[in-house]
C-alpha cells in the first residue's frame, strides 16, 4: 500500500468510524454513555500493546536526531502559557477550561502530520515525522491526563492526590508500562518475534476505530458554533504561535545544518498540525466538556486544508 494509499485510508477509518459512531446514537442503537467505558477499554487493553512492539523497534543510532521528541515535548510545554492566560481570559468555567487547555496543547502529528511530511518532503522525513511524535505517548499519559483528571474535579487537588491518583489510575500507568517494556527490550537488543511484525497494523487501525466510534456517539455538530471565541483564540495558537516556536527550537537545535534543514522542515509541519483527538478522548475519560473539544478537534482539523499552501510555502524558504 502506497503512502498517499495509507494516508486516504486513515481519514476514512477516522471520518468513518466517527459517522457511524454519529449514525448509532441517531437511530438509537448504542447510547452515548457506552463512549466512556469504551474509550477506557481500548485504552486498557490495546494501547499497552501497541505502544510496547512499537518502541520495541525503534531506531536508537542517530544520538542526534533523538533530540526531535524533545523539541516536541517543548512545543506543547510552551504552548501551555497562551493556552492558561487566554481560558482565563475567556472566563471558562473549569470543566471547559481543561477542554481548551487540552485542545490547544496536543496535535494530530501520528494521522495528519507524518503523512503531509512525506507528501512534502519524502521518505526520509516520514521517518523524522514519527521520531518528532514519540514523546506524544509518555507525555500525554502524564502531564495530559493529570491535567484531564485535575480539570476534571470539582476542587482542585493537592500535590499528594494527583501523585496517589496517578500511581492507582490505570489508564495511565498501563500504557506507560508498555512503553517501558518495549524500550527496555530494544535497549537489551533482543529482537522482536517475527509472529508480532504486522501487529500493530490491526491494533492501531482497530484502536482508532474504537475511539472515533466512541467520539461520534456524542458528536453534536450543532453546537460548534457557540464556540467562536474558543476556536479562533485556539486557532490562533496552534496555527500560529506553536509554528512559530517550532521554528525557533528547531533553529536552536542546530536542525537547519542537519540533511539541507530536513529535521526543521519536520518540526514546522508537526507544530502547525490541528488538534489531536485524544484531547476528545481525555476529555470523555475525565468528565470535562466535550462538545467543546469536539468543536476544537473538528475545526482545526477543518482550518488545516486552507493552510496547506502556506506550509509548503513556508517549507520551501526555512
């Protein structure tokens, strides 16, 4: 399967699985209380899986380039500062506040931004594009559901509850323990059994399926538009600011003198990517306000067709 097939396939295993998740709760065949406990399924059982044979292979020789998922963590770390200030000044109550922090936070660089980078640039960067985005998993399972869980209480929580409650959640140690044993047996150079090599071509596509299902079972469209304000001051960020941070970590990396500036390129395309749908996911799982991240997820990722003659413009001159 070619990339462009690959590519054309992952937006309709996301678009469709989202519609028929969309079609069962208008007929009434599966209700929309199931998304939750759906949502924690997949993620307790196949996200572990996944995320051990997939760091079990992962190249480790280019010392170098292993500083892209650092980069990547930076760039959602600072985009937290605009995020905070403008939900403050927003006046969002606190379970939407978690939505917009957590929407302006995380981007689609897995389904939207690796294959743009091979479209533009080719194989090679399609490569860097997945190094940039392994910092996504360990990251989001600590800092983005300790944000979720945190936004989503009533009262906020002290030091010592968030630290208890992180150690006891499951959905975020379990994962992490699949990243965990996955690089210790890459560390340990032991090879990865033949019978497991397509694996994660069914988990991954049966994982996202699950998901979108999940989301689609409480999408209301109707209500995107009494978000304004939310979406364009997100837009503004993740279009905008987080592209322009990706550029200046990358140039402060030294990425510019690396393979004609090809990492640079990578991290541009990554930082400018709309929102990833696992704010939507962290936002079912902790009680914060989803139809505002469902409005966020849907727009961005709308806003970014448009956009697409500015990357490659802005990709031909860095």
């Amino acid at each position: 399967m070619s990339i462009i097939s690959k590519t054309v396939f992952a937006l309709l295993l996301i678009y469709g699985s989202l519609i028929i998740g969309w079609f069962f709760r208008v007929k009434s065949w599966c209700s929309e209380n199931r998304s939750n406990s759906l949502m924690r399924g997949t993620i307790l059982c196949l996200e572990p899986l996944i995320c051990c044979f997939a760091f079990w292979i992962l190249d480790l020789s280019n010392l170098r380039i292993l500083t892209l998922p650092v980069v990547g963590a930076l760039i959602v770390t600072f985009t937290f500062i605009p995020a905070y200030i403008l939900a403050k000044t927003l006046h969002l109550d606190r379970k939407r506040e978690g939505s917009y922090i957590l929407g302006t936070l995380f981007s689609n660089g897995g389904y939207l931004g690796a294959p743009l980078c091979f479209l533009l640039l080719g194989e090679e960067a399609f490569a860097l594009a997945w190094l940039y985005i392994i910092f996504f998993g360990p990251y989001f399972f600590t800092v983005g559901l300790s944000l979720a869980a945190q936004y989503g209480q009533e009262q906020r929580l002290g030091i010592k509850r968030i630290l208890k409650e992180f150690f006891t959640d499951k959905v975020r140690i379990l994962p992490l323990l699949g990243i965990g044993i996955g690089l210790a047996l890459n560390l340990a150079h032991y090879p990865r059994p033949v019978i497991f090599a397509g694996a994660n071509g069914v988990l991954v596509p049966l994982a996202i399926f699950l998901y979108m299902f999940a989301i689609g079972l409480g999408l209301r469209l109707g209500r995107i538009k009494i978000f304004f304000r939310e979406i364009a001051s997100v837009s503004l960020i993740k279009f905008v600011y987080a592209p322009l941070v990706g550029i200046g970590l990358g140039l402060l990396f030294g990425y510019q003198h690396i393979s004609g500036g090809l990492p640079l390129k990578v991290v541009f395309i990554q930082a400018i990517m709309p929102t990833a749908i696992w704010s939507v996911v962290a936002a079912n799982l902790y009680g914060l306000d989803k139809d505002l991240s469902n409005a966020i997820w849907i727009t961005t990722t709308l806003f970014l067709l448009p956009l697409v003659p500015l990357i490659v413009y802005v990709v031909k001159i860095i």
